[in-house]
C-alpha cells in the first residue's frame, strides 16, 4: 500500500477514536483553519467573551513553535492545550488524541481544534472534528477560495475575518469571495465578521449554537433508537 | 532509505541542475515565499514597474489552482508561466525545470520563483533560486517569525508588507517582528514597504540591485579563475 495511503487510514482510525470520544462528552468539535494571521486565535478569544456564562469551552491551539496562543486563551480563564508540531505544517489526529490526554472535556460545551496556520495541508488530515471552519481574511485577497480549493470546498462555514479593514484594502469584493466558494459547489453560509469591533459575530455565535443544538439533537435520536434494544434485555 | 529523504535527495539535484542553467544564463532567481495573501503578486507588480528599462525580469507562478497571478504578470509585460500544483502546498525543483522548459532566460537579469502561499512546506524545498525573500504581511501579526521558524530562518530577506495598513492593524510592532527575526540568529535585512503606495520601495529595489551586482562578480571571478585552465589547452 503506499505510504501516504497508510499515513492517512492510520490517521483516520485514529479521528474516529477522538470523534466517538468527543460524542460521548456531548462536545461539538470545530477544526479552525486559515492562512497564517488570518485572525483565528482573535476570533476566538472574541467568541470566548461573547459566550461567557452560555456555554463552556475548551481549546487547541496548533503552532509548529511557541505557547503564544493557548496562553492567550488561558488569560480568557478557558483551558487550553498548545500542540507544538515541530517541522509539521497540520496538526493530525494522533497529536489531537494526545492533547486530549490532557483536557477534560467534562461539562465542555464547545471544543475549537485552532489547526496550524496554513491554506493546504489541514484539510487533508481529519481530526475527529464534527464540522470545519475557514477563515479568509480579507486583506488576503478575494480570490483565495479559486487558489485553495480543497479546503474551501470541504469547509462548513467560511468566515470572512477583519472587516474591520475592508474600507483600507481597496480591492477585496466580499461578493467575488462569495462567488469563488459557490463555484466549488459550497452552499456553507458565508460570514464576514471583525472579531475587533464585533460587527457580524452575531452571525457567527448563532451558527454555533445551531450547529450545537443539532447535534444534541442527533445524539438524543441516536439514544432514543438504542433504547428499545436495552429495553429488551433480560432483566438482571 | 527513508522515503522523504529519497524525495528530498532527487529534489536537490534537479535544483543543483536548475541553478546551473540560471548560472549560465547570468540570472539571479529568486524564490518568494509568504503566507496565502501576503501580497508576493503585488510585490511584483510594482518591481516590475519600478524597474521597466533597468533590468528584464521574467516570472514563475506557484499556485494549487488557477492561472490569475500569471496573467496579472503578463498584464504588465513581463513573461510569466503559471505552475498549478493541483492538490501540493509547494513547488518543488521538478516543477520549477519542467517550467524552465516553456521560459527563455535569453536576457533576463532576475527570475522571481512566487511559490505556493504557505508558510511552512516550501522552505523545505530546494528550487534551484540562490536567494530566499520571504514576505510577512503586517495584518499577520508580529510572532509570525517565531511561529514559523524554519521559513524565516532560512530567509536572505524579510519583507514586512502592506505598510499603508499598519495605522489600521493597531496591534503589529514591526519593531517586534524584527525581535523574532534576530532570535532565530538571522541577520538578514528586514525591509518595511508598500507595494500600493510605494513606501520604502527603494530599500527593497537596492537590495535587488545589490544582489544581482555581487552574483555578476562572482561570475566573473569563476571566469577568471577557470580562464588559466583553458589558456593552458593546447592550440588545435
């Protein structure tokens, strides 16, 4: 088999322990990923705040160097775990499964997987996350989603960070990023947002809770169809 | 041996191969590496602007998909073949030959190689480019060296880009970018600029002039030195 096909099943097997690890602490899973400085860790330290006292969270952080990011979540009062990758461009499962070691989950609502800065590589290493976030800044360009095509394509949300500077890059049309992400036949909601001003969190702390209060719908019919099963064993 | 250090050994010797025809041809090629939306394109666009008359510059585009930055090159006169990687997050040496294949360097002074916009990947390939320009734009953050350590090790020199942003960022210290420059041990020059409104252009510009006068002499020198040798062949 080559090598990268069995890098890859290994990584699956592994994505599906930390999934079915995530769904048994009712915790929704979000993989974060953009360019490098697109604004991840500043989206979430703005979302920690707009949550505090609704919902419990927890973090990791992936960098190849440094622990800046998860103590930047930590002075939020959130727990955080920093993976440092070393040489590697994306985090994978094996490193998720090992940071999860070392987070309780008990009681977390939402955990965010804040993935290595990077447009490429993450999108092809599943981590056990429930949905996938891509983050496009827009002093990057509007084009990005035409130029990175697999991970626009796969992402669940696109959040277009910084607004806040759309007045001063001149040249980003939010509607041409638009366009480049519905021509990769992604129908996933679009949120342009400033983490710094806080214009269009709303948007996006809605798609949170929706997408939390699916999947404990999902979880509570996935508990209602194995009851019966129980139900029909011989008492002890 | 092991798989990636196989790769990596054929990479180097298409890329020893690669600088032997930009030897021979006087070029000085250039790889451009930055984060996805740093503004290497535009960097371009003004150099080639700025330098129309002085020297003649061709370019190679790295992209996953589309033919967007090549045309904007050819827009402004230059030749330009655009790579699309398809799925990979670099170039590689075998793709920069293959290029070669369709770019007379028939009286070209500098080749810019603008590689996938990926921080991490492409610092671990060798193209065959005898200097590294790495770009960091300033609406990235200021750690990015320190979270990217082997790019911004390795870099001949640092752009901090999009300058006419820094009123509006707020929280970027070029000061600060420069500290985790220096303490990954690189001296290299760290130039500031606008590629929009032309700021600190100059600096870049002579750091370009510098280095295709010091590769001239150099080749000079390999002349000379090997002149003897063939003065001492026997007259046919």
């Amino acid at each position: 088999m080559p090598v990268l096909k069995k890098l890859l099943e290994r990584n699956d097997s592994v994505a599906a322990h930390n999934r079915a690890h995530f769904d048994a602490h009712a915790v929704l899973a979000l993989d974060l990923m953009s360019a490098p400085g697109a604004g991840k860790t500043a989206l979430l330290e703005a979302t920690i705040d707009a949550l505090r006292g609704e919902l419990r969270m927890a973090v990791i952080e992936g960098d190849l160097e440094t622990e800046n990011d998860a103590r930047r979540i930590r002075a939020k009062g959130v727990p955080a775990v920093q993976i440092t990758t070393g040489g590697a461009c994306h985090l994978d499962a094996h490193m998720v499964h090992e940071a999860l070691h070392g987070l309780s989950l008990e009681g977390v609502d939402i955990l965010f997987i804040e993935n290595v800065g990077n447009l490429v590589c993450p999108a092809s290493f599943d981590l056990g996350q429930h949905r996938d976030v891509a983050l496009l800044s827009v002093t990057e360009g509007d084009d990005k989603p035409a130029k990175y095509p697999i991970l626009f394509r796969a992402a669940d949300v696109v959040v277009l960070s910084k607004a806040d500077l759309l007045p001063y890059v001149g040249d980003f049309e939010p509607a041409r990023a638009e366009r480049c992400l519905r021509e990769l036949a992604n129908a996933a909601p679009l949120v342009t947002l400033s983490a710094r001003s806080g214009a269009g969190m709303r948007a996006w702390l809605d798609w949170l809770r929706s997408e939390l209060s699916a999947r404990r719908m999902r979880a509570a019919s996935t508990r209602l169809t194995i009851q019966p099963l129980s139900a029909a064993q011989p008492p002890v």
